[in-house]
C-alpha cells in the first residue's frame, strides 16, 4: 500500500473527529474520510423532495449530503416527536450511497427561529427575543433564557436518540448545531434580564482561557464587549446542547458561521453578531469545547478573501470544514484551495433540481450544466478521496487554486497595461504579467510551481483560463516522490534551493489509479512531449505519481 489508512480491518466504531501533530481528520468507518458533500436548499427536508435530490449527488458524484433537520419538523406540538422523516431520509440515503449531515434548524438559522415550532415562535414571554438599545424586540431569539435552551436541548436530544437507535450502519455522520447563529439588528441582547448580566464580572472560565485580567464585561473587552458578550452566551448555549446530545450518541458536531468580510467587517449586527466570525473564534474555542468543528460558510467570490478565510478557521483547534460555499462556477476552484489548508471536507449549497437559486451569491440557475464545474472536480477526487484523507492527515499535502478571479480580471490584467497603446508588450512585461498566475511552494528538495492558461505543447508565459477553473493538489510521499493532481493547469517539479547547481530530472512519471483498498494501479509512463513541457492537466482526469532525481 502506498500510504496507512489505518484500522480498516478493526469493528467499526461511530464517526470521530482525529487530530494528532496540529493535523485533522475526519474517521468515518475507521478510516479518514474526505467529505465531497452537497447541501440541499433550505426547505428540502421533506420526503417529496428528495427526488429533486439524488439526481444531482449522482451528477457530482458527492459522497455526502447536509440537509436541515427542522425543530418544527419533529416537534410540532410541544412533547409530541416525529421522526418519519428522519427515517424515510436515512433509508433514503442509503438507498443512493450517500452519508448524511443532518443540520439542525431550531433556536437560530440565520439569525431567526424560522424553523422552530409554532409554540416556540409565537410565545416571547417564554421564549424571549433579543431587545435592542431602544427596547424594540427583534426577530432573534436570546441565548440568555434557560426556556428556550432546555426547550431545544430537549428536542435535540430526542433526536440523537432516535439516531442512535435508528443508524447502526452509521449513515449520519455528523450533526451541525443551530444554522448560522447570531444577530443581525443588534451587538447583543439588551433587555433587563440581559444588562443585569452584562454588568457582572466576566466568567473566570473565560477570563483564565484568555489570558485576560478579571473586570466586568466593558472592563475586559472594551469596545469589543458587547459582541463579545453576545457571542460568550450563544457559544454557553450550542455547547450545551452538544454536550447533552454527547451524552447519549457522541456524533462530531460542528457551528457553522455566517462570516464577516475579514477586511472590511463592519459592525456587530451588520454581520451576525455573536457568531463564532473570525475575531470572536478565541471566544467561542474557549466557551464550546463540545463543538469539534466552526466552520466556515463562503459566499465571497474573490480569490484574495477565500484565502484569508481559510487561512483563519484553518487551526491547530479547529479542523477546516467548508460547510457551504456558493455553488456558482467560480467557487468550484476552492476546493484545491481548501485541500491545501487541509480541509476534511466541501460543501456548495443549493445542489438540487427543487426551483431555487441564491444568486447572486450561487448560480443563476439549477441545471446540470450549473452545476457541472462541482461535477468535473469530484469526479476528478471520487475514486481515491479516501487516499487524499489519509494522505492530508499523515503526510505534506498542498492545494492550488486560480488567483485570478474571472475573464475581466486576466483580461485586464494581460492586456497592454504596462506598454502604450497600440504597441506591443515587452518580453519584461509579459514576465511579469505571468506572475500572476504563478504559485509556489517549497516541499523541501524540490519546490512545485503551478501555472495557469499554457499551451501544453511550448514554454508560453501563462495568461489564465478563460474563466478561473484551475486547481492542483500535490502530496509529499517522500523525499524525491509525490502524487499529483490538477485541473485545467500546469504543474512543475523544479530542484529547491538545496539542489542548487544539480542537474534534475522526472526520473518515472507514473499514471494510475488507486483501488478500494488503497493500493496503486499503474498505468502508464508519461515521457517525452508529455514531461518536457512541464505536467499539463486539462479538464482530463489524471492522477500522477512523480519521482524526481539528480545526477
């Protein structure tokens, strides 16, 4: 075998989340599992739905579907359950091949309690919403009452419950707490109930994880406080439902975020304030350590601010899950991108054939041809996503994905800024144009240079795709071996620093595939035209493993 997948003749035990040297993984059936997930529009957690479904799990070849859970669902007379839902969608799933993250739609999606029963919605003297600083309520439940927390911790754990009964083949594989939790229209909660609590001291569970002197709330965080605040008591609130759930069926349980824009966030309340946003993860790591996973939910499209997201819920504590991201064509690259942050899964939102698009934050349309750029990729990684989740916990692994956002950007940037109008730019131009689409990183010995819009057959600077599509994902199996896989893209193995004044060469460049067990199947030899030009992918499915040498 070509790398260790690890216990996977051992009995199979429920789905966990493994850290071991700063690196994650998901284990699913005892082995690492990458999920190449799909989400469901938000109201298709109905039976009658499903058929608009698994047409497209088929076309994207997605081995994981998250799909809402709503707590009106199961729940729609207070102390009466129903979970013919849950058991028509498990054997449902299973049915198509497909594992299941259930999203639990309660107290908060979004910011509102959409989804809990009418009971709940229509009670605020029992179930109190946020007040903001003129008394005016809004449509925010607050995380500050123990009737509401005890009312949703009941139902969710009714649900684990029936999991743990219903899903011996583990079908469910994880659970995602609430759905984009925090409040727009306000920093906080600013009802009495709420301001006798603010001007308390700050918790010492917080203060002491911190690293923080002891004060009252205004004292520790200053203009941070009442964000700060807010954002203590819904972490307090998800990690006490995760814990009771724990309790009786321990599935990984993940937050997800309704970001900030990490360069130009506003204001608490523009953004869903008390969310766990990239300033308050510290916060929320501190206060919910019964969440495994914040993850992040992506609707920028520009390369720089995915990098930086990524870049942000990529930690030592916190394993990298894109729990959403918009299912429009240029997201698609983002998948290498969150690979080579070691990211344990993917998931576009809006993925079925029900008769809605988010755009402009997904795609205009609900087409096959919509949503084939998600296609193309995992089909690319579905036969050996098992391999890569192995490989991304246990060895050097990298991604790349297209900088350079859409054709109006690569046009702008090729075209003759840098020369006068109807002259011809200059070699040193067109040099330093290429760098733009031109990535690197150093994997010791050798370092990997990923470039984008060549001709296979020449040395051409490149100019990028005609739209952005291109990724590579490149794994270190040793010092002078790698594996290697790309999209519409040119990658290169070049000797590093340490080789300086070396001659080099592709000693075997080996094409294959890998079976159900992990094990390489060779192919063929690339040589010749198809090395001498550096390893050029189109939207052609290869997978490579390269072995490189001095002399």
């Amino acid at each position: 075998m070509l790398f260790t997948a690890g216990g996977v003749h051992a009995a199979a035990e429920l789905p966990q989340i493994k850290t071991s040297n700063g690196r994650h993984a998901l284990f699913v059936d005892n082995k690492p599992y990458l999920i190449l997930g799909i989400q469901t529009n938000n109201s298709t957690n109905y039976a009658a739905a499903l058929k608009d479904v698994w047409p497209v799990a088929k076309l994207t070849q997605a081995n994981t579907l998250s799909i809402p859970i709503a707590w009106e669902q199961i729940e729609p007379k207070e102390d009466h359950f129903d979970f013919s839902f849950v058991d028509y969608l498990i054997k449902d799933a299973r049915r198509n091949n497909i594992r299941l993250i259930l999203l639990w739609f309660a107290t908060w999606k979004n910011n509102a309690p959409h989804y809990a029963p009418g009971w709940v919605k229509l009670d605020d003297k029992r179930f109190p919403r946020v007040v903001k600083p003129n008394g005016e309520s809004l449509n925010s439940l607050s995380p500050l009452h123990s009737t509401t927390l005890e009312a949703d911790k009941k139902a969710f754990r009714r649900l684990m419950a029936h999991l743990k009964k219903v899903d011996k083949k583990r079908t469910v594989i994880m659970v995602q707490v609430e759905n984009e939790v925090g409040t727009y229209g306000a920093a906080r909660d600013y009802s009495p109930t709420a301001e006798k609590r603010f001007q308390q001291a700050v918790p010492n569970e917080l203060v002491t994880a911190l690293n923080l002197p002891p004060g009252k709330w205004r004292e520790v965080f200053g203009a941070a406080a009442d964000e700060s605040f807010h954002a203590y008591h819904i972490a307090k609130y998800c990690d006490a439902i995760a814990a009771a759930s724990k309790a009786i069926y321990p599935l990984p349980m993940n937050v997800n975020v309704a970001l900030r824009n990490p360069f130009n966030p506003g204001k608490p309340g523009q953004y869903a304030s008390g969310g766990p946003t990239d300033n308050m993860l510290p916060i929320w790591k501190a206060a919910a350590p019964n969440i495994d996973l914040l993850s992040p939910d992506i609707y920028f499209r520009d390369y720089k601010t995915v990098s930086k997201v990524l870049e942000l819920y990529s930690r030592p504590d916190n394993p990298l899950f894109v729990s959403e991201i918009g299912n429009d064509q240029p997201y698609a690259r983002y998948f290498f991108a969150t690979m080579g942050k070691q990211g344990i899964g993917f998931v576009p939102f809006g993925m079925d054939y029900t008769g809605y698009t988010n755009y402009p934050l997904g795609a205009p349309s609900y087409t096959p041809e919509a949503f084939q750029p998600f296609a193309e990729i995992y089909g690319l990684m579905a036969p050996w996503a098992h391999v890569w989740a192995a490989l991304s916990f246990e060895k050097p692994t990298w991604g790349f994905a297209e900088p350079v956002d859409t054709q109006g950007q690569a046009r702008k940037i090729w075209n003759a800024q840098a020369s006068p109008e109807g002259t011809q730019p200059s070699p040193e131009d067109i040099q330093e144009r290429a760098k733009n689409y031109t990535q690197r990183a150093d994997m010791g010995l050798w370092d990997v240079e990923v470039t984008y819009g060549r001709p296979m057959f020449w040395t051409d600077p490149p100019k990028g795709n005609p739209v952005a599509s291109g990724g590579a994902l490149v794994a270190k199996l040793g010092d002078n071996q790698f594996l290697v896989t790309a999209l519409h893209a040119r990658v290169d193995i070049k000797p590093s620093e340490e080789l300086k004044g070396q001659r080099s060469m592709h000693l075997r460049v080996e094409e294959g595939h890998f079976d159900s067990r992990g094990n390489w199947v060779f192919e063929r030899v690339w040589n010749g035209d198809q090395t001498d030009w550096g390893l050029n992918f189109d939207a052609k499915h290869h997978l490579l493993k390269i072995t490189m040498a001095t002399y």
